[in-house]
C-alpha cells in the first residue's frame, strides 16, 4: 500500500512537467484538465497516505492493547497456580 501513493505523486509531477513544458502549446481545455488530473493526484497521494498512517498506528495500538492483555493473563495465571507442597519425610 506505501507504493500505491508515491504512484499518485509521480503522476502528479509528471503531469506538471507536461504542462510546464508544453505551457504555449496546448489549448486551454487541455491545460485545464491536465491541472484539475494534478490536482486529483496530488489529493489522492494526500488521501491514501493519510489513511495508510492511520491504519498502521491502528494496528500498532491494537498489537500493544494485545500484548497487555497477554502480560495481565500471564499474571493472573501465575497468582492462580498454587504452590508446590514440600514432601513430606
């Protein structure tokens, strides 16, 4: 997923290179879509990046939550666990 975005990044940076370089000869209509396609990119790389970091601190609080619950499991079990009796002689 982390590649997908930079995929919308270069596309927007290709598409103002295009414009920059083709400024005086393209029609207006054509300049117009091709800064409205850079303005979706450059959106959609905000949009998927936004989502993406969201997602991975997501998981990374679910993970930790998961390893507490762990370590309160384990002390329970430990407290539960009655000791050993010496034998007797």
């Amino acid at each position: 997923m982390r590649y997908i975005e930079f995929v919308y990044l270069i596309l927007a940076l290709m598409c103002l290179v295009f414009l920059a370089t083709e400024w005086g000869n393209l029609p207006t209509r054509a300049m117009v879509s091709m800064l409205v396609a850079t303005g979706i990119f450059s959106f959609m790389f905000a949009f998927r990046r936004g989502q993406r970091l969201r997602m991975e601190a997501r998981y990374e609080a679910e993970m930790r939550e998961l390893e507490e619950m762990e370590e309160e499991d384990d002390d329970v079990a430990d407290r539960d666990e009655p000791e050993a009796e010496a034998p007797k002689a």
